[in-house]
C-alpha cells in the first residue's frame, strides 16, 4: 500500500500534500518556479513584517525560505523527510520590495541521509545567503 | 559621541531600541525573561500560523527565535552585530500550543567576531533545538 | 547474538577495539582521561608536525582530536556510529608544547541519530575550538 | 610597504611562503592542481597512518585535506585569512591507496570575511565530503 503510494506521487503533488497544510510556507508568500525529484526553486518578495530591526530582512525568514525549499526538495520522492542539522551563510542583505530567488539541489543522496544546498539570490543574481541541510529519512509516504 | 553612546545604553535599552523597528520579532510573539551583557533567556508560544505541512514546528520558526535570541545577546553590548554564519540541530518536534524557552550564550567574544550558543527546550525541558551563531562587529552603535 | 555483544561490550573495551586499529589517533598522541557512556575526556600535546603555515596548530588537527573525541563518545554505546555532519568554530590558536584538552558530551540521542558537542581548552581553561558533531548509528555491533 | 607585497605576491608565491613551513600538509601529502585568485585545486593519496578503527580514512583528515584548500584559496590574494567557522558533510567513505581530489572556490569575499566551499571527490568522481568555511581577513600581510 505504501509501496504503491511512493510509485504514485509525483513531485509536484508531494509539493501540493505538504504545502496545504504548511501555515508558515504560506505566510512566507512563497510561489513555485519548478519542482523535480531532489531539486525545486521558487521565489518570495521582502514584506515589511520580515524586516528586523535593522531594516533589512530577518536572518529567520531567510532560513525559513531556504528551509521550505530544502523541504520540498528532499520530500519530492514521496517519502517523508525530515531535517536533522542545517547551516547558513548570510553574504549580504535583503531589503523590503525584493524578490528572491531559491534554488534547492541535491548534493548527495544515501539510503537513509541526504545533503541539500540552497542558494538565495536578489534580482541581481548576487548571493544573500547559502544554506545546507541534513534530511533524515523516515520511510514513511505522504497523504 | 559613539564612544559616550557606547556606555551609556544598557543591555535593556539596546533591546527596545531593536524591537521597536523588529517586525518579524514581534510577529514571533516574543517575550523576554532576562536580558544581560552576552546572555538572554526568552520565550514564545507556537502557534497555528508556525506549522510546517507536518502539524509540527517549521524549521524555520525555531531557527527565526533561535537568531532573536542570538542578536540580543551579541548586540547588548551597544555595538551593531550582523551573523556571518549560523548552524541548527533539530532534535525534536514541537507541537502547537507549546511554550519554548530559548537560553543564549556567550561561547567566545572577539575584537571582531563572537560565537553564541541558544538552547531551545520545551515544557519538560526536553531540548528542541541547539543552535550555534558566529556574530561580526560592526562597531557601529545602536540608536 | 549483537544484542549480546552490545550488553557485554563497556566503553572501556569499544574504545580500545576502536583504538587498537585507528592510526591516525595514534598519530594525534591522544591520551585518556576517561570514557564513559556518552562522554569522554582526552587530552594531546600540539608537536611540530601538527602546525600550519603560522606556527599555530592547523584547523584540521584540531577539529581531528574533536572528531575522535566525538567517535570514541558516540560509540561507547557498542554500537558502531559515523559522522554525517560535524561544525567547528575556532576561537584561539594554540602553539607547539601546549596540552588540549578536550571534552565530549551527548547534548542528544535518538533511535538513529546523536548529536554531541567537543570543547577544546588550552592550560588555562580558554576555549581553543567549539565542535558539534551529527551521528549516524548504523546498529552493527563493535569488535 | 605592505601594500607593495600584497600587490607583488602571486597566488603561487603565497601558495609557497605558506607550504615552506605547513608541517602538516606535508604530512598529508598534498600536491597542487592549480592555485589561482580565490581558487585551488589539490590531490593526495589516502596512506595506512590516515585511518580510523573501521579502516577508511579519520573524518579528521578529509577536514583537514580540506581545510588545506581552504587555507591555499583565501590566502590567495596576498592577505593572512584565518578559519572562523567551517562544517563539514561526510557523504562516503575512502580507503588506503584512494586518490582524493580537493578544488576549492570562493562563494563571497567581502572586506573582512568570505567563504569558500571545498568538494572531496575520489577517483570515480563520487563525493566523499563537502566542506564550507567561514575566512577572518587580518589585513596582514604574507612573507
């Protein structure tokens, strides 16, 4: 039975199960550029209530993007991943009105760990920050 | 003028002086326990707009309060600290509803760049998550 | 038959199965001081071959002492554990003819994975290098 | 007069100052690719003193390998750079007689930090590690 729903599930409908009930991914305004097994991009604009208090985006939501788009890159073969370790490099600050790009890859897939980078980049192609991340594979199907 | 500045705002002051513009803070829920030179305890309640596709947590929630934690702390000294680079362990999940309590500390303190160190534990003080932030000085001053 | 050899194998013994093949341990002149469940001590002398192009210790010789620290920790279980992903900050160099001593603690375990943390200290108790380290636990059995 | 080095000084030249007294990197037996401004590619072969207790190569040593590289890169331009933080994934293991292959590149270098990202891949062009390291710029000279 679970066998048949991880050969069933495509990328794009793991990313719809998951993103239905992800409060968070929604308040983050997040909008899908392309979504395949093991990588995704997507995209977000600067709001005002992301800023910190130094006017500039909160290094939190930065994560949090580069965080869901690691999530749906390592969930995308219809298994249930979840992360165990990340680490993120801030290289320059965003501001309100950008729109950042996302883009999620797999840099090495085991039987039950795999490693994702995240680049965020501004519409200048320049880096705001660089993620990576450790999922952990339940074994367990979405749905 | 920094100088005089630099001495007269206390750790307390330099906190308001942050929130008073930290939007993302404020929509976190945030409130402080303590706040002193190097070290800060707070905590917040997760709510349903914090859930991940999982009806736990999102990563990025945790990580968001972990780095609040972690610029109070190494700003309280009245000098603009930005993270170069930051570092999670997930180890556990939590649940909406929950209260988490979020401890920063000094590990090390530079000229230039510090490392800190948040706890994140739940209720029954089962850790959460443990991050790890390197901060860069600025020595610019707040205000 | 494993789950016998688990219950009879003492940190004690894991450790030194362990440390009977591990050359580059050997290498590193690393001393006991002791090793429990979950946690050990160990300490080594930084020699003329262990420095970089500064005359201070190379980074990786002391993110090695931490690794084996965290390995020796990890394992005393009598499981056999690898590392998946480690971080070290380096706050202090240490020079030719001082003794490191270093500390290994479990900050978590789960049912397949661990997360310990190393710190390294100079003769005067000032932090040298912060190290964490993710374990994997792959349920062979040492010996 | 520091000005004038750092302008005459080669990405070699540097490479050279810094080997003639890196005892380590000796040990580990590194040879040079290519060393260019911000990047380097470098090689060695995995010798019986590198093991750990499970027979392929001490994590520590791949860091170290890698932390090398790091070192060779950011130092490139003719300014003293010191290691801050770095993090590493193991993805596979290597064993004696392996040749392992290093190229280092910069992701971002700013007035005062950068990082660089190093791949380790064996002779089947398959990852053994991944390692991201955080460079503190002195502003001192080489020489």
């Amino acid at each position: 039975m679970q066998e048949e729903l991880r050969n069933t599930e495509t990328p794009q409908r793991v990313m719809e199960i998951m993103m239905e009930k992800d409060e968070f991914t929604k308040w983050l305004g997040i909008e899908f550029i392309s979504i395949e097994s093991g990588a995704c991009q997507l995209k977000f604009k600067v709001r005002k209530e992301m800023l910190n208090g130094f006017n500039s985006i909160h290094g939190g939501v930065l994560f949090s993007a580069a965080d869901s788009a690691f999530a749906f890159a390592c969930n995308s073969y219809g298994l249930l991943n979840v992360a165990l370790e990340c680490n993120i490099s801030f290289t320059r600050p965003a501001f309100e009105g950008q729109e950042l790009l996302l883009t999620a890859k797999e840099i090495n897939k085991g039987k039950t760990t795999a490693i994702y980078e995240v680049s965020v980049v501004n519409e200048e192609e320049k880096l705001v920050a660089l993620f990576k991340g450790v999922a952990f594979n339940t074994q367990k199907v979405h749905g």
